[in-house]
C-alpha cells in the first residue's frame, strides 16, 4: 500500500486546531491540487473562497451551529457551486444561456465540480499532516452566509472546509460494509441481504461508540440516521437554490 | 512537495487503456479508499456499481456518447446518489422521511456524498499509476442506465468512472486562474478583474490547444463553455431526478 492510500485510508474528520495559521505557500498549494481535479467537460463551475476576518469566521462559526473550529483553525475554506463566470460571459458574446444555468443537470455539474474540487484539497492537506473537517453547517442559513461572502446570483456555498494542524487525533469512524455499498452489475436490493449488512454494521458502530465513550455511547447507525432525518434537514433549501438562479427547471 | 500532492497535480483524463483488468484486489482497495472520504452528518448516501458485464459495458459506452474507453478499460465504476437504504431502514422502524428524502437539501448531501467518494477513488487509483476518467455521458439517458443497472427508488446514477492502466498518456488541461477561482473574504466581481482574467485565460487555452494540434485549433475557454451552454444540456434532468424521488421539495 502506498502513502497516498495510507493517507486517504487514514482519514478522520478534525475538529481542534492549534493556532498555526496556514501560510499563504500551503494555501495556494492546495487550491492548486482543488483545481487539478476533473471538471464536467471542462466547465470549471465552483470557486472557493478562503475566510481570514475574524469577524467573519466568528459568524460563520455561530451560523454553522456554535462549532468553534470554524473560527479556530489554519484556514477556512467555502466551497460554492458557481455559474456567475459563465453567465457573465456569455453575456459579453451577447449569448443567453440562462435555460442552461437554471436547469437541474447544470446544478449538478456544478455541485458535482466544487466536491471533487474540495476532496482534491482534503487529501492535499491530509498528505501535508494537515486534519481538515467539512462544514456542512454553513448550510443551516446561506442567506446570511451569502451575504456575508458577498457572492452573486448564480453562486451557491455548499460547504465550509477548515484545514489546520491538529490538536487532537479522532477516532476513524468505520463506514458502511463494503460489500453493501458496492454492487457488482446491478443494484442488490436482496432483503435478506440488506438486513444481514445493517444489523452488522449497526453492530460495529455500537461497539465504535462503547469503546469511545466508556459504555456511556451505544448508538446504532439506523438509529442515528433515522433520527436526524425524522424532520426535514434545512428545508428552506428548494426556494433558496431556485432564488440564486439555481435547479429551476 | 511529496508524492500525493505531486499525483493530484499530475492529473489528467485518460482515454485510452490496455486491456489489463484491474485484479479483485485493486478493485475492493478503491473502494475502500471511496468509503473513506468526508460523508455529511455519517449519512453514506451513495452506491458504487462496478460494471463487468460486456453486454452492459457496450450499451453504456453507447449511451454515454460511443465513447470506445466506457467499454474498453480496467474497471467500470458507475456513482449513484442513494437514498435507498435510508427509506428501507426507516420504514423498518415505521418512520417516514420521505419529506427529508425529497428535499433539494438532502439530494446535495447525496450528490456531494458520491462526489467525494468518487474523488478519492481517483487519486487512490493515480497513485496506483492508473489513469481514470469521469464519464459524464452516462446522464445522456438515465431513463436507460438506471433499467440496465436496475436501480430502485431515490437512487441516481451520476457519473461513470473508468479506471485501468494507461495506453495513452494526454495532456494536462490548464485551470482557470488560481486568482479566478480563490477569493478572499468576499466573492470578487470585479468588472476589469474579471476581463483580465479571462482573457488571459482564453490565451492559455489557445496556445495549449495550438500546441496540442498542430496550430488546427485554437479555441477560447469562454467560446468552447458559451457553445456549449447555448443549448440546456439533458434538459429532461430535473423530471427524472424527481421520478426518482428526489429534489422534489
């Protein structure tokens, strides 16, 4: 196994940082290794925009649900689905091409191009010793995130990343049995299957959790998610993409 | 600079491949490396089909455009956005969260989830001395590819990935400006910035596809994307994604 595998394989999300501030040869470093990943027939449909004012960090911090490492890291980094480029200059060539930035497959494009982007940069940082944690609290209320990055129609943040040198390790958290995510020709949706995967997995992830919390912890990973999605997550989110411009049609 | 961040820079699409298949081995250590990224609040809301069927291979390197390399590679790897298994475990607990499975809000977590996957999957397999290349194509018929992978409710198929071992080295495509794509503190829209910019970059493109073709071509960035959002790429995309049962609300 090589060091990148050892590295990818070795992931855990960081949530304490010490104060190191990244230096600006590390920050280009790793939005050079963002860009390098593949893009949708080379439309290039994301920016990323690095957060320093503290004023700014706190508040993103407070939005993304009190989470301090947002504001106490190496460098925050917000990814956005971005099609402002594109729309403005096919304006300048007097083309209108806003059937294609409105529609479904486009959202995607670019959703799918500022992930792949963002998972470049993790590595990246991860080979560099770096920890780094995926802000998906950002989304709780990316009407003032908005504001606050100043970002135009067309631009849609999807997530913070905070990059930084550990303070302290986490544990691995174990993923889903292989065998149940990977499917050989067609999707296995045998009931028989399914049960035996989950009441496995639900198994190691209790024991995850005896061991973290001393017995205190035992949840079970269908408990958990079925929990968390009881109430619909963020569910202003239809009319705030439509409202950039986004996923209309 | 160490080897990882050396591979993510390195990258380029590859096209072309011998007819060596990946060992059983190399294909479980990719998926391994897949499980092993960043999933928004534990969720695992994806699924890998890898696709060894010949059959199936020719009628997707078909729908994906008569791309020879869907067909012809070391491993065929199809990402869905799943939210199968979610539905099926919550029912199991007679809770319903078809409100949180049809929101746009979870559909990103999905689509974002299976990106990130796929992306380590990528550099996992570079470092490998693999080539890989995305295959888009696939959304040129959903209705087709989901039938043929016979994938049930809340799961999309989002992109193909071929892997294999090279026979053609390409080109690495030059990105957008790093100070295009990385802002600080606040989105920067600056009119004259912007201009600058792009035609700068345009330049790049230019010369590299001048150098590339022997002076036959010599397109602009802004000319290939405005061409090739004139018309709403799969504008069918956002009926389908809500067949499915997803981005509905």
């Amino acid at each position: 196994m090589n060091k990148t595998i050892e590295t990818i394989l070795n992931h855990r999300s960081i949530r304490s940082f010490t104060d190191q501030l990244l230096t600006e040869e590390e920050i280009r470093l790793l939005v050079e290794s963002a860009q390098s990943a593949s893009t949708s027939s080379y439309i290039q449909a994301y920016s990323i925009i690095g957060v320093t004012d503290p004023d700014k960090k706190r508040k993103l911090a407070e939005l993304a649900g009190n989470q301090p490492y947002v504001e106490k890291n190496g460098h925050l980094f917000v990814f956005c689905a971005d099609l402002y480029r594109h729309d403005k200059m096919a304006r300048e060539k007097g083309v209108d091409i806003t059937a294609s930035l409105e529609g479904t497959e486009t959202f995607m494009v670019s959703v799918i191009d500022a992930a792949l982007a963002a998972q470049n940069m993790s590595i990246a940082a991860e080979s560099m010793g770096l920890g780094i944690c995926y802000i998906g609290g950002i989304r709780n209320n990316l009407n003032e995130v908005s504001g606050l990055l100043e970002t135009p129609e067309y631009v849609l943040p999807l997530f913070g990343l905070v990059v930084g040198h550990p303070a302290n390790l986490s544990d691995k958290k174990p993923r889903l049995p292989l065998d149940h995510i990977y499917h050989e020709n067609a999707y296995q949706a045998d009931e028989a299957e399914f049960k035996k995967h989950m009441s496995a997995y639900d198994e190691t992830i209790s024991n995850y959790y005896q061991k973290r919390t001393d017995g205190k912890r035992s949840d079970k990973w269908t408990d958990q998610i079925t929990g968390s999605l009881k109430k619909p997550p963020r569910a202003y989110m239809n009319e705030f993409v439509k409202g950039k411009g986004l996923n209309k049609r």
